[in-house]
C-alpha cells in the first residue's frame, strides 16, 4: 500500500476528522427529532389503559375521553395475491415493488398488470406487524403483506401512528392480522382531532425526513471525497 508524505497524510486526516465532526453533529439532530417526535405521542396518545392523552389542542379539551374501538373498525384490509410481482428481477425504473420493512422499496417492475392504485393506503407486515404509509400504485412482494385502508370518520395516517405505538410481540412466525392485530383494542379521537394530531405528526417527519435526507448527503459526501483522496 502506498502511503503520501506525513504532512499529506495529517491533511487528509483533518479534513476527514472535520468532515466526521459534521456528520456527527447532524446524527445527533436527526436521532433528537426522532426522540421528540417519540416524546410527544406519548403526549398525544393516552397511555395504556387509559382514554384521554395528557396534551391535547386546546380547541379539543373538552371534546371528553376517547372512544375505545378494535383496530378492524378502523381499517378495511385487501388481500395482497392480485398485486403480487411474478418476477423477483427488479429495475430502477417502472412500478414500485414494496415491503413493510426497513427496505420499503425492494424496486421497481416493467409489469403493467395487477398494480394497487387506490392509494392511500397502510401496507402491513402479517409477521412483523411494521407498517408503512404508501400514497403511490404499487405491487408487493409476497401475501404476508395486508393492504390496509380507512373505513369512513378515520384519519389515515392517525391510525398508523396508534398501529406503530402498539406494544405487541411478534416473536412468533406466524400471521398476526386476521387472527390478533385486528381485535386490538384502542382509543380513537374523534375524527377533527385525529386529523389534527395527524397532521402535526406528519409535519414532525417530513422535517426528520429532510434532515436524514442531509445526513446521508453528508456520508456520501465523505464517501465520493475519499474515492478522490486516496489511490484507486
């Protein structure tokens, strides 16, 4: 391995060391975001077993405790087989093919049939129970996805933020919607303030969204400069 002059190498060094000081700091705000944003649904939402959250929109204090309803009376779901990707041999460009996980979308397919197009929706993992908002046509990768929408007087997006807050243990490998998930009983406001609270925990993550987006501008950054640093 070739190695530059020592006053080189400390150079690159420094400029690298500064370079990981500001991807740190904006680590840290992202990961602060994320935190507030878990601080205050545990501010929004009534804590377990209870009906009314300990911070509501003052238009809202009044309006007495939630509604407790099983999560069914909420969604309607879809059986995902129609909107199944036949191929496993994804491009770049054409239908999104999604999953409910880290990943979300695996890629896309030139296929012009069997496309979900009646978006919004929440697609769900039958054996994680990890769920994603989805507001674009789409196919999936296998039938352990549930294709879930609003039945009427419910929010969206309210609804995934309560499904994502559910304490539930998926260790087990099998199909949870249908048989559990479903029958899971939660407080529901009524539907002005689910909008209300939705919307502000929708604005929280298009800002988490937009300094993630930074962060990984930041790694690549580093990244692209140190394939232009170092001998290939």
């Amino acid at each position: 391995m070739s190695l530059p002059h020592y006053l080189e190498q400390q150079k690159i060094a420094h400029c690298l060391s500064s370079l990981d000081e500001v991807i740190g700091l904006q680590a840290k705000k992202v990961q602060a975001l994320k935190q507030h944003k878990k601080g205050l649904m545990q501010q929004l939402f009534p804590a377990e077993g209870e009906t009314t959250p300990r911070l509501r929109f003052p238009e809202f204090r009044e309006a007495g405790a939630w509604e407790v309803k099983e999560l069914s009376a909420a969604l309607a779901y879809a059986q995902p087989t129609p909107f199944i990707v036949s191929t496993e041999q994804y491009g770049t460009s054409g239908t999104p093919v999604l999953t409910a996980g880290k990943t979300f979308i695996l890629g896309h397919t030139s296929e012009d049939f069997g496309i979900y197009e009646r978006v919004p929706v929440i697609i769900f993992d039958d054996f994680t129970t990890e769920a994603k908002f989805v507001d674009f046509p789409f196919k999936v990768k296998s039938s352990a996805i549930k294709i879930l929408s609003p039945r009427p007087g419910y929010s969206l997006k309210f609804v995934l933020e309560a499904i994502i807050s559910i304490q539930f243990d998926a260790s087990q490998h099998k199909r949870h919607w249908i048989g559990e998930f479903q029958h899971l009983k939660i407080p529901f406001p009524p539907p002005k303030e689910q909008q209300k609270i939705a919307h502000c925990l929708s604005s929280l993550d298009e800002v988490i969204g937009l300094e993630s987006h930074k962060l990984d501008a930041l790694k690549n950054l580093k990244k692209g400069l140190m394939q232009q640093l170092f001998p290939q």
